[in-house]
C-alpha cells in the first residue's frame, strides 16, 4: 500500500500548533498595544500640563504687566492679578461632564476627563509672608496611568 496523505493525528496536530502559534502572537499583539495606550495618554496629560503651565508662566513673567499676586475667590476659583490690576481668572471645574481648567476665560480641558477618567486630586494655595511668593498646585490624576500630575507655579 502505498498511501502518500496525512493521518487524522497529523492533521489534529498541526491545527493545535498553528492554535497556539496564534494565540501567542494575539497575546503580544495585545500587550503591545495596551502599552502603545498607556504610552499615549501619558505623553497626552504630560503635555496638557506643560501648555498650560506654559500659558500662566507667559502671563506671569510678562515685563510689562506682570502677575504679581494670587488671591483665593474660593476652593476652585483663584484671580492672578497683574501690576495694572488686570484679573486672570483661573477656575478647576469637576463635574460629571469634563475636568477642565478655564484660565482667562479659556477652558483647557484635562485629557481623558470627558471618559470620568481624570480627578482633581488637591489644589494647594500657599503665600510665603517671609519671602511674598505666592504658590499654587493643581494635582489630577487619570485612572488609567498611576502617576499623579501638577500644574506648579510660583510668583515673587
């Protein structure tokens, strides 16, 4: 007898190989792309918080009307007022909607906030008498990543 084809065993045991195969690839095909995200909303809320760092920083060190004070309207609501006495308003909105901060009636919206991601964790506002420097954190987290952000900035 001279039969040249595979036997039922074969065949079951190339189909459980080339299943296993597959499955590995479309585990590090996942796990790739999970980091791919996690890499994506990090890079995202790093450079929200520069921007806007950088916004306040231009009022703030602007030669001409300078920010000179901070003044607490509320826990959300802050003035940075100018050596003109010009207000910039700065407001930490949190509700179900965004997490967003308007800054100069500009509303910047946190990255992931409109996901129920992103939490305001702590507003400080500190004024040091010794040294009149005003001092201000905001700190937010998004829920996918486990680092904490802050938006610091300091007026002398």
């Amino acid at each position: 007898m001279n039969n040249k084809g595979f036997t039922t065993i074969e065949l079951l045991l190339t189909m459980l190989l080339v299943v296993i195969i597959m499955a590995t690839i479309t585990n590090v095909t996942y796990t790739y792309q999970d980091r791919s995200n996690y890499e994506e909303i990090i890079s995202e809320t790093v450079n929200y918080k520069n921007n806007l760092t950088k916004v306040i920083y231009d009022d703030i060190l602007n030669p001409a009307d300078r920010v000179v004070s901070i003044t607490k309207v509320n826990d959300n609501t802050f003035n940075l007022i100018t050596t003109t006495n010009k207000i910039y308003p700065l407001q930490i909105i949190e509700n179900i909607n965004e997490v967003s901060i308007n800054y100069n009636e500009v509303n910047y919206i946190i990255p992931g906030s409109k996901d129920g991601l992103v939490t305001i964790e702590d507003i400080n506002y500190y004024f040091d008498t010794v040294n009149s420097l005003y001092s201000m954190d905001i700190v937010f987290r998004n829920r996918n990543i486990e680092d904490l952000y802050k938006i610091h900035f300091a007026i002398t």
